[in-house]
C-alpha cells in the first residue's frame, strides 16, 4: 500500500522533506527581495525623470510669476463668508 506521507519516520525521508522546506523558504524569501529591488529600481527611475523635468523647467522664467498672479487673483475672488452646509436644514 503507498501512501503520501509530508513527514516520513525514516531519516533519508525527513532529510528530503526538509531539503523541500528550505527550498521553499529561500525561494519565497528571494521573490520578495527580487520585488523590493525592483520598486527600488522604480523609484530611482522617478527620480532620475523629476531631475530632467526640473532642468528642463530652469529655462522659462515668466511662467511662474504667470501661475502666481493667477493663484493671487482666485484667492481674492474667494468669498469672505464660511460655508454653512447646514443651512437648508435648519
């Protein structure tokens, strides 16, 4: 009669069974360093696009006193009153 046994009594059997574990361990814990290297890799890619896109927008000194007018304007065109937003409620 064969059956499967995970944990065999004999040695040669709990020595194979525990090579197995071990293979699984290393492996599980391999895939999880291979995926943080691979968003490390990630990141630093971002990083090398932000440094491009910042010298790339070295060049263009008007812009942002533009954006600033702009951002001045709206907040003058805010209302002074707070919202109530219970007031058809009450």
């Amino acid at each position: 009669m064969n059956r499967l046994v995970i944990f065999p009594s004999e040695p040669m059997g709990m020595l194979i069974a525990s090579f197995a574990v071990i293979g699984l361990a290393l492996a599980l814990m391999t895939a999880a360093a291979q995926a943080q290297m691979t968003q490390q890799t990630q990141m630093n890619n971002a990083a090398r696009v932000g440094q491009a896109a910042s010298k790339a927008g070295e060049d263009k000194s008007d812009k942002p006193k533009a954006n600033d007018k702009a951002y001045n304007a709206a907040l003058h065109n805010l209302p002074d009153k707070q919202y109530d937003p219970w007031r058809g409620v009450r």
